[in-house]
C-alpha cells in the first residue's frame, strides 16, 4: 500500500482475512501514531480492567454459590 502512485490499483492480494485490492487515492500527511500508541494503551488497560472485574465478580459467584452437603 505504502509502495502504489496515487489513484492505481494494487493486484489481487490474500491476507488472513480474504482477498483485497487496494487502491490509492490519497496520501495522509499527518502523522497519527501517537493516537494509534493512544488507542492501544487504553484498550490495553479496558482489556485488564475486564479480566479483574471478571476475575472478582467469579469469585463472588463462587463464594455466594456454596452449597453444604449433609
């Protein structure tokens, strides 16, 4: 994609997802990777956050769950 002259289409390429063609019709001068590394270190931290909430709410569940047998 980096690679193509404006306004071409790329042949046919397969990815993991499927078959793409690509085609260039702009070029971005800003660079965004600052907001990328953003974006990525709050999903990160949502992504943990989840797994303690998660984590905390099972044992919970547990704790509530006991059953003694007689």
């Amino acid at each position: 994609m980096t690679t193509l002259p404006l306004n071409t289409l790329s042949e046919v390429s397969e990815s993991r997802f499927g078959f793409h063609l690509i085609e260039v019709l702009d070029i971005r001068d800003a660079d965004i990777s600052e907001e990328q590394l953003k974006n990525r270190a709050r999903r990160i931290l949502t992504e943990r956050k989840f797994s303690q909430e998660l984590d905390s709410w099972l044992r919970q569940v547990r704790a509530d769950a006991f059953v003694e047998l007689k």
